[in-house]
C-alpha cells in the first residue's frame, strides 16, 4: 500500500447555504415530530427566514473568500 505523505491534504471550502439549509430543516423536521409546531403558517415564515439567513451567510461568506 502506498501512501502520500509529500502531496498536501487538501481542504475543501465548507458550503454554508448548503449547512445550515441541512441544520434548518433537520431542526424543523424534529420539531414536527415532536409536535411542538402544529401551524404551517408559523412553520412557513420560520423556514423562508431560515433560507434566507443560511443565504446571506452563504453570500457573506463568498465577499471575504474573494479577498
């Protein structure tokens, strides 16, 4: 078995949206289960301000990338 001790590891980039879009809905999906939100209409504007938070991150994120 060879190993590759002179090549650097590389790292990947952590994708934000895709993270705490993840975090948002395994949240909300457990809190379906466990019946402490029973109103879609709180349940909508909780998820569409979720999105929108993990997309202004994602978007933050990308701005101090590119410096």
């Amino acid at each position: 078995m060879a190993r590759d001790v002179d090549r650097p590891r590389q790292l990947h980039r952590t994708d934000w949206m895709a993270l705490l879009s993840g975090i948002l809905f395994i949240v909300l999906g457990i809190l379906i289960l466990t019946r402490s939100i029973t109103d879609p209409l709180v349940l909508l504007p909780v998820m569409v301000t979720g999105l929108g938070f993990a997309g202004l991150m994602a978007i933050i994120a990308r701005v101090f990338r590119s410096k």
